[in-house]
C-alpha cells in the first residue's frame, strides 16, 4: 500500500490492478479490507472500475482514431 501525504496507508496506486483482478491474493486482501474502512479510497475505486468499464465498450478501432 502507498502512503498517502502521510494520512496513513491508502491504496490509490493499486486500484487500476485491483479493477482488473491482476493483484495477487496476498496485495488484494489488504486492498479490499482497506476499501471497506476509507471512503476517499472507495470513491477511488468507484471511479477507477467506471473508467475501465467504459474502456471496454471500445473497439480497437476507436482508440485508432
């Protein structure tokens, strides 16, 4: 976890993973228990899991364009 302007831990940096299950147990345990407690952290996530959603609505060749 990444420390957060020294407002303790937080998990920022790990959410674009997180999104994609591409975290392993051992770094997503600690992520999903952080995502429970710290609303600025779960805000993140909320943002982070609708930007990968519309990602996938693409096709390769809007990202072309």
């Amino acid at each position: 976890m990444t420390a957060d302007h020294g407002d303790g831990p937080h998990v920022r940096q790990l959410l674009g993973a997180y999104v994609l299950d591409a975290l392993d147990d051992d770094e997503s345990a600690p992520v999903a228990r952080h995502l429970q407690r710290c609303g600025r952290c779960a805000a993140a996530y909320v943002e982070v899991a609708e930007a990968v959603s519309l990602l996938a609505l693409l096709d390769v060749e809007d990202l072309l364009e």
